[in-house]
C-alpha cells in the first residue's frame, strides 16, 4: 500500500512551509467513511454541486494512486458519493476520494478499499445533469487547493502540499 506517514509528523518537520503556505491543513470537519483511513496522493479536483456526473466520469478513469478532491461547495442537499461509486474508485486506483459535501451508502463504502473524507452523509441522491468544472482551482473549507499538488490524510487531519513529500517517520 502506501509509506506509513502521519500528519503530525509532516507539519512538524515542514513548519516553513506551512508559514508560508505552501502547506496547508484542512479545517477538523472531515469524516471518515471508507476502509482506509490513511491515504496519499497527488490531487484531481472537482468542483461540483448537487451533480456528480463529472466526478462518476473521473472515477471512471485510471487513478493512478491519485486523491480526487470535490468541491461541493459544503453542500447538505445532495449526496455525491455512494457505494457503487466508491467500489469504483478503488477497482480504477483511486488512493481517495475527499469530498466538501455528503456520502451515502455508508454501509457499502465502509467495505471498500479505499479512502473516503465527507462532512456528512445524506441519503438524498444527486443530480446528473454534468453541471461544474474539472480540474479546477477549488476552495474547500477557505482552504485553497490545486490539481497536481498532494494530498495527505490520516486519522489526525489532511494537509495539501504544494511539492511531494518525504515520508519518513
């Protein structure tokens, strides 16, 4: 699977970066709902809401070991990942999926091999009408995030990097 790391650990030994925010730490609103709690990985993002057409259509796609992050915009209206699209995730590679918005079918993700991040759960499905951008430079939490940067979670939080690195404990 992947190097053991902790976010601890990487904020402590990256404290410059983190002043100068080439490191950054989610705000503590995230959940975990997959069978992995601890993920890494360079990022994708989506931005979406209430539609998770286009974030069915990157799972559809080679991971790559990658973290797909979704900007929901926090909504508690709509679910954006379920059961079928978490199992997807992991049969196509996907280290994680972290999502500013809902889950449902927690049942079903929680058996899954992958890591999953939401605020809540919903049971309301979502729309499918394609609506949002892909790859796009989205804010979760006012926490500004990139593709191509990389992200790291663990049961103590999730940090955003700007470079890839060293995991050395």
């Amino acid at each position: 699977m992947h190097a053991l790391f902790s976010t601890c650990d990487l904020c402590d030994a990256h404290r410059e970066a983190l002043h100068s925010n080439d490191l950054r730490v989610l705000p503590p609103v995230f959940r975990s709902f997959g069978k992995i709690s601890r993920f890494r990985g360079q990022i994708a993002t989506i931005q979406c809401r209430d539609d998770n057409a286009l974030l069915r259509a990157s799972l559809e796609t080679a991971g790559m070991a990658r973290v797909l992050v979704v900007d929901g915009a926090a909504s508690m209206k709509r679910a954006l990942l379920g059961g079928n699209l978490a199992a997807l995730a992991a049969k196509n590679g996907w280290a994680g999926v972290v999502i500013n918005g809902c889950v449902r079918d927690v049942h079903e993700i929680q058996q899954v091999p992958v890591g999953v991040l939401a605020l809540a759960t919903m049971p309301a499905p979502p729309d499918k009408h394609g609506q949002g951008m892909v790859d796009a430079v989205v804010n979760i939490q006012d926490v500004i995030v990139r593709p191509g940067e990389w992200l790291y979670a663990d049961e103590d939080g999730v940090v955003v990097s700007r470079e890839q690195l060293g995991l050395a404990l």
